[in-house]
C-alpha cells in the first residue's frame, strides 16, 4: 500500500480494521459463512447416508413405518419453514433499504414461525413417545426385539402395541432403526431451529439497539444464509421421511 | 467507498432482491411442495424417490440462487457450497455401492450367527 493510499484511507466505524473497506469486510464474512454452510451440509451428509444404507436394505421396513408418521403435520411444517425463510429474506432487504421497523416486524414473524415449528415438532415427538414409537434400545420402545421387554405403560396405552406382536423380531428391531435414524435427522435439524431462534433473537436486540442500516447490515445477512440452510435441509428431509410411498 | 453509486438507491454493498421476486419464489416453493405431496400419494413403479428428489432439488436451487443470493453473488460462494453437495454425492454413491457389493456377505454372515 502506498502511503497516500494509506493516509487517505477513511475507516467507517462498521468496518473492523483489519479490513480495506466494507466491500472486503462483507465479501469475505460471505465467503465464510458459505464456508460454514458447506461444512454444515457435510455434517448432515454422514446421517443422509445412514438414511439410504437402511433404507436400501430394508425398504418393506420404510414402507412400512411410513404410516406412523403425520403427512399433515410435516406438511404443515414445511410450510411454516419456507415461510419464515421469506420473512428472513424480506429481512435482509428491509436492512440494506434502511428500513429498520419493517426489519424487526420480518425477524419477529420469522421467530415466531421458528417457535410454531418447535411446537408441531413437540407434538409429534410427544405422541411418538406416548405410543412407544421409538428405537429399540429406549425403554418406552414398543419396537422391542423380545415382545418381554416392552414396557408396561405402552403395553397398556400404544395403540400400536397389537400390531407390533404380529411382527416378527427382526422386523421390530429394522423398525426402531428407521426411528433411530428419523429422530437423529429430525432432532440435529430441531437443534439447528432452535440455534436460528437464539441467532434471530439477537439480530432483533441489535435491531432495536439501531446497529443496522444500508451500511451495516451483514450480521442480518449472514444470519439468513444460515436460516435458509436450515430450511433447505427440510426440504429435503420432508419427502425422505413423510412421503414414503 | 468506491462501490457506492451515486446514481442507485439503497446500500452501496449486496443487491436488493425485487419484492415480486421474493413473493414468487415464495409462492412456487408452497406450489412445488403441495405438488410432492400429490406425487407421494402416487405411484410411479419405482420412480416414487427419484420424482420426490427432484422436486426437492428444484426447491433447494429456488432458495440457493434467490433467497441465498448466490445468482448475484461472487462465483466463489456457490463454488464453495457445489463442492459440498459433490463430496455428500461421492460418499452416498460409494456407500451405496459398497452395500449392494456386500450384501450377500452380510446376509452369510447374518445366517451363520442363527
């Protein structure tokens, strides 16, 4: 850098100063926030690929367990989902127009669409746990390979408890797998929900602090790229779990 | 700042997405999703999967391109994340492939242990 470069150099106070200017600041926390998302699908990848090693083996078993998971409510959740995707979109363009009341009025909607998802994701996990549709492994599996196992609660209560004594053991153990592997991939995408809330949480108290504007919105889109990460991985994990024919 | 215009609106840095165009992709992600539903009642002989991944594709390249930006964005960006889904296509493949491979193995092994 040559000296008069230098000195006229003029630091906006957004810029940290490590950085030439705010061009270079946003491009490469862009850069490393792509960087963080490609390590994120690789991190959901090793899951998706247990998906289709039990699936390719056993899919009378996919089939089969299919029918004990609400296509209504996953359906309604994806929706949710890409809503509150829109919402955080709709975000990130009020924060580079400036307009900073529509911007938390947009994250607030996106929170509240992450806490309906949440919730739906509640309800169906409870009613899994209460008919002992659950892996193996858990106490209040109805899925037990030795029918002695199985708890006395869900012997009494599952409605699925009938059924699950016509199956033979080995078709009861490759159903707990295929819910081994729908609360693994369900429960890592909740955790990464329940991240977005605590991300969109604080972008709203940054927001009503005055931190952004046209020349300092980054956090807002950073924030969103991560969001709209979340809901791709739905996006696919919806049809592989809910729509199995 | 040199990237600022003083002929455009709006901030100097990103690119400000037109709002039909945010509303459009919503409304043909809510569309591409009924539509999977529909096509998982359906069935296709063996094409149900292949059908549903698809659609799924088409959704995830609505959200990569628009709501994420990467249409506008510096190449790099969507180099980065391409390079992700490759390496996800290399270790499906190549697991699936070992599984079909094995198969008969594990099934001896599986009958041998009864």
């Amino acid at each position: 850098m040559t000296e008069s470069s230098a000195t006229s150099h003029v630091h906006d106070e957004h810029v940290a100063h490590h950085f030439d200017d705010a061009a270079q600041q946003f491009e490469t926390g862009k850069l490393g926030i792509w960087t963080f998302l490609l390590t994120e699908v690789l991190f959901f990848s090793g899951l998706f690929v247990v998906y289709s090693t039990l699936r390719n083996n056993n899919p009378e078993v996919f089939a089969y367990a299919a029918q004990f998971l609400d296509t209504k409510l996953g359906f309604l959740n994806t929706c949710v989902l890409l809503l509150s995707s829109f919402t955080f979109a709709l975000g990130v363009r009020n924060a580079m127009l400036g307009q900073t009341k529509a911007l938390g009025i947009n994250l607030v909607i996106t929170f509240l669409c992450a806490a309906g998802f949440m919730g739906i994701k509640y309800q169906e996990y409870s009613h899994k746990y209460h008919e002992g549709l659950l892996w193996s492994g858990s106490e209040h599996s109805v899925f037990k390979a030795n029918l002695d196992d199985v708890h006395p609660e869900i012997r009494a209560h599952s409605s699925v408890w009938g059924d699950a004594q016509k199956l033979t053991p080995e078709f009861r153990h490759e159903i707990g797998q295929f819910f081994a592997i729908y609360f693994c991939l369900t429960g890592l995408h909740g955790i990464h929900v329940l991240l977005g809330m605590i991300l969109i949480a604080w972008l709203l108290m940054r927001n009503a602090r005055g931190d952004f504007g046209p020349n300092n919105f980054n956090a807002v889109d950073f924030g969103a790229l991560y969001w709209h990460l979340v809901d791709l991985i739905w996006i696919f994990l919806f049809p592989l779990l809910y729509l199995i024919a | 700042m040199s990237h600022s215009d003083p002929h455009s609106e709006g901030p100097a840095l990103g690119h400000v997405l037109p709002l039909k165009m945010l509303v459009g992709v919503l409304v043909a992600l809510l569309l591409l999703t009924g539509l999977t539903v529909w096509t998982g009642q359906m069935n296709f002989h063996g094409w149900d999967l292949k059908i549903a991944m698809v659609i799924a594709g088409i959704k995830a390249t609505l959200v990569c391109a628009i709501f994420m930006h990467l249409k506008w964005d510096r190449p790099l960006n969507a180099i980065f994340f391409l390079i992700s889904i490759v390496f996800v296509a290399v270790f499906l493949a190549f697991t699936v492939l070992d599984t079909y491979e094995n198969e008969v193995n594990v099934e001896a092994l599986i009958e041998s242990k009864r």
